[in-house]
C-alpha cells in the first residue's frame, strides 16, 4: 500500500511539474535555480551531519532548509520551483529500499513547493515583490509558507496511514500542530532571502541572509550534542546498576516509560515530562552506594543491614546532586519512597510535602513491581495490580496518581517483563500479601545442591524490587494488612515494593 501511494505520489509531481518546464525560459530563472539547488543541497548536508544520531524531526516539521525551499517558491514558476529540492534529495542517503525513498521525499518536497509557489502566485505575490512593495508582500508570502505546511503534513499523513497504520499518527498531529510557528519563522528568512535578490546585489545579498539562519542551526545543533551528552550519561548510570543488581534489569526504564503514560493523563509540559522520564529511570541510581551482598542477599535483613538499604534513595540524590541538567528530577529520586500517610523514608514526607516526580514515580514504581515476573516469583495481572494500587491509595499512594495511571493503561497495551515463557511458566504464583519463596541461588561450594530452600521463616528474596532488598528479620509481612499496602511499611514492605 505504501508503494502505491507513492507512485501517485510521484505521478501527481510529474502531471503538475513537466508541463510547466517548457514555460519556463528565463535564463535567469534557471540560474536562480542551479544557485538554490547548490543551497539545498549545502544545507541539507549540514543539518544531516548536525543531526547524526538523533531523532529525526517530527512529521510536518519544517527542516532547516525550508528557507531556501520558500526562496525559490518566491522567486521562480511553480514547476521550477519544485525541482529546487530534487539534486540535495537524489545525492542524499537512503535506508532500503533507496529508490522508493528518493521518489517518495522528491516527489513530496515538489508537490509542496509547487502548491505553495501556485498560492504565492495567485495572490499576486510575484508582481508585489518585482516592485519591492515588502509590507504588501508578506501576507502571499505567508500563505505560501502555511500552504508548503500543510501540504507537505497531508502527503506525510499520507504515507505514515499506509506504511505504518496507527503506529505513528499521534505524531504526526503533534507535528501538525507545531508546524504553523516554525514555517512562518522560516518563511520571513526565505522572503528576506528574496528581497534581496531582487535589490541591486543579486544572488550574492540573498545568500548572505541565510547567515543567521547557519548561526541559528550551529547552536541547534550544540543543543542536540548536549543532549546526546545527557542521555548518555543517564544510560550509563542505569547500566551500571542493572550490572550491580541483574534482578532489575530492564526495571528503570519500564518505571521511566510508566511515569512519562501518567504525565500524559496529569497534563505535565513537554520539558517536565522529560525530566519525569530521567527521574524514573534513575530512582533506583542509588543501590550504587548499597553493597552488593545485600541486594543479592536471600535471607531476611539485620537491623544493621536494613538500615544501610533504606538510605539508597539519599545515596542516589548524592550520586546525581552535581548533574545540573536532572532538576526536578533529583527529588523524585530522593523521595519515590515517601508515603502519603507520613511513614514512608527517607524523610517521613506526607501528602502534599511529597514532590510530585517522587508521587508519580512511587505508584509507576510498584506498578512495574507488581507485573513483572522474577525468577522466584510470577508477576501478577495488570487489573490485580491496578486493583491493589487503588486499594493502597490514599495511605500509601497518592489517589490523584493511581487514577493517572488507571486512565494511561486503558489506551496503552502495557507489555509486562517476562522471563521467557519457559520460565514464566515455572516461576511459583505468589498471591498479593502472601509471603514470597526464596529464589534459587547457586549455593557455595561443598554447601550441597545448588539453590537449596531456605529454612521457614527465613523470609522473601526481596533485592529483585525496586526498593532494593528490605527484609527485616523475622519473615515477611503480608502485602495487606492496617494502613494499607503492607500495614507499618516503615518497618516491613510489601512485596512489591522489595
């Protein structure tokens, strides 16, 4: 389906641009073409490299180069404009399969080129700017650049419905919607590009006013490398408690995605979702500051050693204090243990003392807990889990965060982690509150059979669970209990929260 609509597409940019070609016989016509298509293809060459490693721009977007794109839709025919785009798309790489995409981005780039030079035109914008009348010009200028938008937004809705049907639509309405700021930014640097063409310098003042345009995209470009910079970081801490604790791998980041469904339903702006998503994903940075004997542990914690894992949170606000770019972020990590009742750690913050980060990330946190299969015990369905969290809420979670998260979960296909179906299939089926069997652990040599039980009583396997390993002697309490979740938590978690 994708194929075929591309070949219309490419039949449409034919029917509307070879019949023009012979019309167009302006030496100077041609030569302003032959200059703009060198300008593309040096923009184009520019912003690939800027942008190599990072996400591609949103559909309907406009790129860095649509003022050079607007420039030859001011100054040419309609169907000379349209091939300004052509030499920088065809010299371009291309992902497999190469030749479908060329014609697909060619032909995309020249309908809209074409169309916007046709509503330039109509509007008797080419007279206007031959006599340099520049306030009379803006608005033909302005409705091109709107209808290259919304042209090249239709095609790209276009080819995402057949090639991706209901992968990436939301996308491309947000990208719809963020298209109109950008193309009139865009379109009075092409329109002053083209004014100054027409002045008594020719080509060389019009070049010139990409200038502040080439300033503007170096620094965007910074931008991206620092936040490349960034992510890398927050990866590397991630990695490097995965590596220290195996039982959460893959846990940080199903935290970080859980959270940013919920900010979603809480209406949090673009800049705090993000920040949300690095603060779920680093809450557990601080098992880094925890020894490894006790996230791995298999019996119940001594008060001694209990004491040294609650104060993982503060390790983990200490770790990431110094990283300026996290900001918000730090106190949810510091305080995704807190309680709404007052009897959380490490402060004893109630209701709205929380942070609101830390409020999200404790309900994602055992949300993700509750679901996920370990090797000693099974995760539980999502409804059981959501079941829980509403019974837990108000004394241990925030209400307002759990309905958040209800209300996510209901227009997304949540994918729990799995062992594998082997696995999943033989991991012991553990009831919410009930105590929990202690993994099989290879045992030491000349200490018998490998992964023998241990004595009753003994209590859970807890360093798998995001609070990494808080066992207080003398067994496990029931998830239930008074207070909710667990009963006096401070002292004895529930079970999702290990």
């Amino acid at each position: 389906m994708a194929r075929v609509y591309v070949a219309l597409v490419l039949a449409a940019a034919l029917g509307c641009v070879l019949p023009g070609l012979p019309q167009v016989r302006s030496a100077e016509a041609w030569s302003r073409l032959a200059v703009l298509a060198l300008l593309f293809l040096g923009c184009d060459i520019t912003a690939r490299s800027a942008a190599e490693g990072e996400e591609t721009t949103p559909a309907g977007t406009p790129a860095a180069h649509f003022p050079v794109l607007l420039a030859g839709v001011v100054l040419l025919p309609p169907a000379a404009a349209a091939l300004v785009a052509l030499p920088g798309v065809l010299l371009a790489p291309a992902a497999p399969p190469r030749a479908v995409r060329r014609c697909w981005n060619a032909s995309q780039l020249g309908l809209s080129a074409f169309a916007a030079s046709c509503a330039f035109r109509a509007l008797d914008g080419h007279r206007l700017l031959t006599s340099v009348r520049l306030p009379a010009v803006l608005l033909p200028a302005g409705v091109a650049a709107l209808v290259f938008c919304l042209v090249n937004s239709a095609l790209m809705g276009g080819i995402l419905a057949a090639a991706e049907p209901g992968g990436r639509r939301r996308e491309w309405y947000r990208g719809l919607l963020r298209c109109p700021a950008p193309a009139f930014g865009h379109g009075l640097v092409g329109l002053m590009m083209a004014v100054l063409w027409e002045g008594p310098y020719g080509a060389f003042a019009g070049v010139l006013a990409l200038l502040p345009l080439g300033v503007s995209s170096w620094m965007a470009a910074q931008a991206q490398r620092e936040r490349a910079a960034h992510q890398a970081t927050v990866r590397a801490l991630v990695q490097a408690v995965e590596i220290k604790d195996g039982y959460t791998r893959g846990h940080s980041e199903r935290v970080g995605r859980a959270a940013v469904l919920m900010a979603g339903e809480l209406g949090m702006g673009a800049e705090r979702v993000a920040s949300l998503r690095v603060a779920g994903t680093l809450h557990d940075v601080g098992k880094l500051g925890v020894p490894t004997r006790l996230l791995r542990k298999s019996g119940p914690l001594t008060d001694e050693e209990y004491r040294q894992v609650v104060l993982h949170p503060e390790y983990g606000h200490e770790l990431v204090r110094g990283i300026g770019f996290l900001g918000e972020a730090r106190a949810g990590i510091l305080h995704h243990h807190e309680r709404m009742d007052g009897r959380g750690y490490p402060h004893g913050l109630a209701g709205a003392e929380i942070p609101e980060f830390a409020r999200v990330i404790a309900v994602a946190d055992a949300f993700d807990s509750m679901t996920s299969t370990r090797s000693y015990r099974r995760g539980r369905p999502v409804p059981e889990a959501l079941a829980e969290l509403e019974r837990c809420a108000g004394s241990q979670f925030d209400p307002a965060m759990v309905t958040a998260l209800v209300r996510a979960l209901e227009r997304t296909h949540w994918q729990p982690a799995l062992l594998g179906r082997e696995a999943d299939e033989q991991a012991p089926e553990v009831p919410l509150g009930a105590r929990e069997p202690l993994p099989r652990v290879p045992a030491p040599a000349g200490a018998g059979a490998a992964g023998a039980a241990a004595p009753a009583g003994a209590g859970a396997r807890q360093a798998g669970g995001s609070a990494g390993g808080l066992r207080r002697p003398g067994g496990v309490g029931a998830a239930g209990g008074s207070g909710g979740a667990g009963g006096a938590w401070g002292r004895t978690p529930p079970w999702w929260r290990r």
